[in-house]
C-alpha cells in the first residue's frame, strides 16, 4: 500500500480534534491546512467519515470547515 501524506494529516487533525483540546491556535492552523491544497478537504472528509463510520463519536469541537466542502472541491 502507498502512503499518503495529506491522508495522513487529516487523519491527525481528525484525532486532535477529538482529543478535546482544539482552542483557537489550533483552529486557525486546520484552517490554514486545509486552504493550503484543493486536496485536504478531500482527504480531510473522508478521515473524518471513516472516524465516524468507526466509533460514531462526533468531535469534541465544532470545527468550521465551511468553504471547504467537498461538492465545492469538485465544482458542485
């Protein structure tokens, strides 16, 4: 299997947001992160659904992802 490095860190902002511990310096580095590529939204909402699909536990935070969707990822 391939690695995949933005998989991976949208994977680890997944957990870090459940840990409960997410305050405003975090949120304004996921939202950085997922700016800085039209990929990380992606990969950013399929870490998070298997997160969910998994152990159905919503985040510990709210976290904005608005303007990151993935239907406008894909021109929706």
């Amino acid at each position: 299997m391939r690695e995949d490095p933005i998989w991976e860190e949208a994977w680890n902002w997944v957990i870090r947001q459940h840990e409960g511990d997410f305050d405003t310096a975090a949120q304004a580095e996921f939202a950085a992160w997922m700016q800085a590529g039209a990929d990380r939204p992606v990969a950013y909402e399929d870490a998070a659904r298997i997160w969910l699909l998994t152990g159905l536990v919503p985040p510990a935070n709210d976290v904005e992802t608005e303007g990151c969707s993935r239907q406008e990822q894909d021109g929706a």
